[in-house]
C-alpha cells in the first residue's frame, strides 16, 4: 500500500496497490473491492500498448500505465491499521464527470456518520467534493 494523507482522528488513507492487498481489504471490510480492482486491472492493461522492440522490453511499462489508467482504490485506517473506509476515485484522482466515485464502509454500509470528516480530508487532498449524495451508492 502507498501512503495518501492524514485524516483527522489519527486516520491515514493509503492507495491499494496489488490484487493482494484488495483481497484483504474484502475480507476485512466485507466487501467486493478485489472483483473491482482486479476487473479494473485487466481493462487498464489491456488497453496497454507495448512499445516495439525485444519481446523482453515489451511490457516494461506496463505497471506504470495500469496504475495511471485504473481508478484509485483507497483504503482508510486507523492508527492501529484497522480498516474502516474503502473508496474508488477516477485514475490519478483527477474530477471526471463520468466516474462514478464509490465509497463505501464495512459490509457496503454508510461510512459518512462516522468518518465524514475522514473523506472529507481525502476530498481535499485530490481536489475533489466526495458527498454521500454523489459517492454513497446505497442510499
């Protein structure tokens, strides 16, 4: 996982990096974040185009494209790592009009009572307004 920011009440958000680290995050929040980041894994790198040259060099930048073109997928703990909040933001965090932000807390329940303050802070890191009217998606 890759630091993000701080977060009142001793919380962090990190970036969830690896298939692994998604298939905790499910089974710690219960959840299915690990079908959407892998799903998003496999669209971000089949639209990879492999630079011509030896078959070996091919894919040296593919990771790279992956991580730039998938949506973000974070994760937000507590000073003692415990998982309390999951969100998807569009790739590299930028405003599109078009992404549906996701953010949901264990068991796919509202995590906005609790940690508003939290995705607030993640909001402001990225430049972005994360309401639980735009990102909560079981209202």
């Amino acid at each position: 996982m890759q630091y993000v920011c701080d977060a009142p009440g001793a919380k962090t958000w990190f970036r969830i990096e690896t298939e692994g680290e998604a298939a905790l995050e499910s089974d710690a929040m219960g959840h299915a974040v690990e079908k959407h980041f892998r799903n998003a894994w496999e669209a971000a790198s089949n639209s990879y185009q492999s630079v011509p040259g030896p078959f070996i060099e091919r894919n040296i930048g593919l990771r790279a494209h992956v991580q730039r073109a998938m949506p973000l997928f974070l994760t937000l703990r507590d000073a003692e790592g415990k998982t309390l909040v999951t969100a998807m933001l569009p790739p590299g965090g930028r405003r599109d009009p078009g992404f549906r932000i996701i953010i949901v807390g264990p068991e796919n329940r509202d995590p906005y009572p609790e940690h508003e303050e939290a995705i607030a802070a993640l909001g402001h890191y990225f430049g972005l307004t994360l309401t639980r009217a735009d990102c909560y998606p079981y209202r």
